[in-house]
C-alpha cells in the first residue's frame, strides 16, 4: 500500500512524508491538504483567527494555514504504577511511553512546535528525552489534566490550534492524529476529542453525544461521577483532543475542582465550551486499541505485548521470518533485512539493525548492535553495542560485549567472550577464550582457552595480534604485548615479550619425564 503523506502546515513544506510508515488494514487516506479542507469550512464563531478573516476566493493572498502545536499531557505520577519511576518513563516496546508519543508527534508537527508538560520527576524527564528536541513546560504541582494545559498558555498562544496527547497512550498513530486535525479542521469545532467503543470502557471518561449519531458531544462524563446508565456507555474518551486555542483559554477558567479527586479536569472543557455555544465534537476511532493507556503495571504488559506483536507482524510483512513470534521479543526501533530467520525465544532489543540473509537461533539476546547479511548467531548468544561484519558465525553461547567489532567471515563460538576488540577478516577464536581489549589481524587462529590478560590492577593494556598468527591453545597474552604477522605461540604458553613476525614463541617449561615414578611410589606406599 501506499504511505500516506501529510501535508505541510507551512506552505510548501511537507513536514509529514513518512514513505516508511507501514499503514494497519483498515481503509484511509488522508489526501487533505490544508487548503482543500479550508475551501470546504463553513462559517463559525470557532473557526480559527486567521481562516475566518482570510478571502477564500478571488483574491490573490493565498490562504495562511493555521498554526498547529502538539502538547502533551505528561507530568503526572502515575500512582497506580506504585513506582519511583515517573509513569512516562515506563517502557513498553523497548522505549518510554512518552518516547512513542513524541515519535507519534513529531511525524504530524516539527518538533519546534511540540511541547511536552512536565512536573513529576521532570528533571528525569526532560534529560531521558531531550535528544528529541521538543520543548518542555513545568507543570509544578499536579492538579489535573486541565491545570496541565492552563500551565502551557503561554507556549501555545502563539498558535490557532493545538493538538493534545496523553504521554501514558503509547500507540497512537501519526495517521490517527492527522485525521482527528483533519476533522476538527473541517467542522471548525472549537474543542474535538478522539473517542473509541471499548468493549470494557472501565476507568475512562464516557462521551455523552448530544442526540445519538450527532457528531456533537454533550459532556465527558468520568468514571467515577458516572450514573450508572452512563457507565453502559462504551464510547470513551481517550484522552487525544484538538482545541482551537482561543476558545480555550478565554473559557479554561471555568474550570473547577469540585469533582472526586479534586483537581481540574481538562474534559470538564466539553460541557464548559457547550455552554458557551462553541462547537465540541468528537471523532471515533475505527482503530480504538491505539488509545489504550498504561495506568497500571498490567495495562503496560498489555500494551506492550501489542506493540510487539505489531512490529513483528510489520517485520513480517517485509519479508523477515520470525518462527513463535509471540516469544519474540524486537524493540519498535528495531531494523531487520528480509530473509533473515529469527527462532523462537530470541530478544533484539534497542537500535539493533540486522542485514539480510541471517539466522538468528533461539535464546539469542542482541542489543544496540549491527549485524551484516549472511551472519548466523547461533544458540544462547548474548551480544551488546557490537558490530559483526557479513558472513560472520557466533555461537552457540558467545557474549560480545561493548566495543567488539567481529569481522567479515570471522567465528567466535561456545563460551568465548569479547571486549572492545577488533577481530579481522576470516579470523576465528571458537572456544572458552577472554579477548579483551585487542587488536587481532585477519585470518588469525587464537586457540581453545586463550586469555588476553588486559588488566594490571589499575589499568587496561591492549593486545596486538597480526594477520595470520596463530595462538596455541590455553596460552595466556599478558598486555601490552604484540604477536607479529605468521607468528606461532605454543599451546599453553604464557606471553609476556612481543613475539616478533614468523617466529614461534615458548613461553612454558619444558615437559620433564621421570620414569617408573608411579611404580615406586606405589611400592612405598604398600610397604607401609
Ligand atoms: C484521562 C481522562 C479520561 C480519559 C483517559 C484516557 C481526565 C480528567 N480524564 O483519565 O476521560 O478516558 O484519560 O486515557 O482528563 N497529567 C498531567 N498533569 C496532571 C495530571 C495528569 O500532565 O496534573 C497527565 C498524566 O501524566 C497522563 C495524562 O495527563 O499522561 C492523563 O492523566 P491520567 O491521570 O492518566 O488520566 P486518566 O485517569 O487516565
Ligand atoms: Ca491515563
């Protein structure tokens, strides 16, 4: 299927193209630009500032596309979670929950415009997700999902519209987001939620419509103020909103906090706008899992057993096998080339990027790593921050650890462990050996239970082995030392000198043999 592309807010600038973006099943297209949806507005007292006092016609200012920020509701605890973390610091899919959400928001705005709020914990907030380069506004005292965006006046003023996420709902697409503007745009609301049908609504807002099949809301009734007949209703709120800014804020004042937590709920705005004969619709979801949100430790694994299940499926769908994906565990950022097989029980977790035409067995657990085409990581591998070059054969049982960079058709097998080394073309260290801290040429041999002793105590010394040296079983290198080019070390020496290039290195004593000692010593001992 085609991507969908979303079309500039800024004239001319497509600041949403997303030719990667693997679209669900359900049937859209979202071909609106900005001027099509202006064209076909009808007058109202909410449209926004500047579509209202531009010419729609026969002038030749062409029409300004309004402002649009996303903020994002984020500063909350998350008491249900009983956590010292802050809840959208929670991970689900390998990154935090707000991770998702800016990801989500920064496909439909630049991130110049979107504005994270803030408060619990926030300085760890704001340094776990800084790289993203949106803004952060503090919302000190938590009191409420309305007190949130009456904290973000300021920020957003400048713009006609702003879209609002909630930071704890991980699985919102940029698509989602994209119509439910789209459609606040066309019916010039000034406040337009995302509802969904739940087949158990527990715990959110009801949307209470104003006559049944109008796209017209009444209230947002939260769970705990529900009658009971207003708790049958499985149309939810999910948290997701666009307010044209200027209606909101001259009304935000009116909210209260005389409900039962006391603080100022942003969907008290529905009734509140009502009233004061602004236009409240609501959008639904034909895809309302995207909504759910991670209250409790239970909703985190639900949803991250979604989200992974779904990038499996996406992986899938581009030409990856994945045997038992349910066992599977492959983080969202995860990149993995088509025709590579990953067995059950294997974890890619982080940034890892895997190429094509690899085998990944079971109980493989691969971080933030790379792998080339054509690498088979056998069984029970563990390899983290690592790059292995194509063709390359791990396992069973290897741990590569940070800073091992395996070669092109290189091997390293059962229980070998590497560190911070570079391992050369077509060079193997298959069994029970520590390489850390080394520099190893191409085609070399390093025997079963070679060691790099690279620390003194106090500091790490690195080991040189050049191209085509072969290493006896069991010796010990004690850096710093160097093995030249075609040089040999004999099995279980121990190397404290450099070996210069083609020579061959003893470095143990020599074999003794004291004949018929057994037989005597068993003669004394009968004598006794
Ligand atoms: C909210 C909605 C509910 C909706 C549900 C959907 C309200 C009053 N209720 O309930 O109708 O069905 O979301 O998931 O809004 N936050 C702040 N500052 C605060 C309080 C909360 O930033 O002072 C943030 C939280 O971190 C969270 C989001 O706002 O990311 C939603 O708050 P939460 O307490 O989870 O609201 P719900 O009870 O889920
Ligand atoms: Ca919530």
């Amino acid at each position: 299927m085609e991507a969908p592309q979303f079309f500039a807010v800024r004239p001319g600038k497509p600041i949403l193209a997303c030719p990667n973006v693997k679209l669900p099943a359900w049937p859209f297209r979202v071909v609106s630009s900005f001027k099509v949806i202006l064209g076909r507005m009808k007058k109202s007292k909410t449209a926004a500032p500047r579509s209202r006092t531009a010419p729609l016609a026969g002038a030749n200012t062409p029409l300004a596309p309004p402002r649009i920020a996303v903020a994002i509701m984020a500063a909350g605890k998350g008491t249900r979670l009983k956590s010292q973390l802050p809840k959208v610091l929670h991970e689900v899919g390998g990154k935090p929950l707000l991770a998702h959400v800016i990801a989500a928001a920064t496909r439909v705005v630049p991130a110049g415009d979107v504005y994270a709020i803030i408060g619990h914990e926030a300085d760890r907030v704001r340094s776990a997700l800084a790289r993203t380069g949106v803004s952060f506004v503090l919302q000190a005292d938590q009191r409420g999902t309305g007190h949130a965006l009456m904290v973000a006046q300021k920020s957003l003023a400048a713009y006609d519209h702003v879209i609002v996420l909630s930071g704890d709902a991980p699985m919102i697409l940029p698509e989602t987001i994209g119509r439910l503007r789209n459609f606040h745009l066309e019916e010039q609301a000034a406040m337009t939620l995302l509802s969904a049908d739940l087949a158990d609504p527990a715990g959110y807002g009801r949307v209470v419509r104003k006559s049944a099949g109008s796209s017209e809301v009444q209230a947002i009734v939260e769970e705990k103020a529900a009658s009971a007949t207003q708790k049958k209703i499985r149309e939810i709120n999910s948290g997701f909103y666009v307010f044209a800014v200027k209606p909101l804020f001259a009304n935000i004042g009116k909210l209260s906090t005389a409900n039962p937590h006391g603080e100022y709920y942003l969907t008290d705005m529905a009734e509140i706008l009502r009233r004061s004969k602004h236009r409240v619709v609501a959008w639904k979801t034909p895809t309302p899992g995207e909504v759910l949100g991670g209250n409790t430790r239970s909703e985190l694994a639900a949803i991250d057993a979604r989200i992974r299940h779904a990038k499996c499926e996406q992986l899938m769908a581009d030409g990856v096998t994945i045997f038992y994906p349910d066992t599977c565990v492959i983080d969202s950022d995860v990149a993995v080339a088509p025709d590579t097989v990953i067995e059950p029980f294997v974890q890619l977790l982080g940034n890892t990027r895997i190429g094509t035409a690899c085998r990944i067995r079971s109980y493989s657990v691969i971080r933030d790593s790379v792998i080339g085409d054509g690498v088979i990581v056998r069984p029970g591998c563990v390899i983290e921050e690592a790059r292995v070059a194509s063709s390359a054969v791990i396992g069973p049982y290897s741990h590569l650890r940070p800073g091992s960079d395996i070669g092109e058709g290189a091997h390293v097998g059962n229980f070998v462990e590497t560190k911070k080394i570079r391992l050369g073309k077509g060079s193997k260290a298959n069994h029970l050996t520590y390489l850390g801290d080394a520099e190893i040429g191409s085609g070399v041999n390093i025997g079963a239970g070679t060691i790099t002793c690279n620390y003194d105590g106090v500091r790490k010394h690195t080991t040189t082995i050049d191209d085509g040296a072969f290493i006896g079983s069991d010796s010990t290198l004690v850096a710093p030392v160097r093995v030249g080019k075609g040089a040999y070390v004999a099995a279980a020496s121990c190397i404290t000198e450099n070996v210069p290039e083609d020579s061959l290195a003893v470095g143990r004593a020599r074999q003794v043999i004291k004949e018929g000692w057994v037989r005597e010593k068993r003669a004394s001992r009968k004598a006794k």
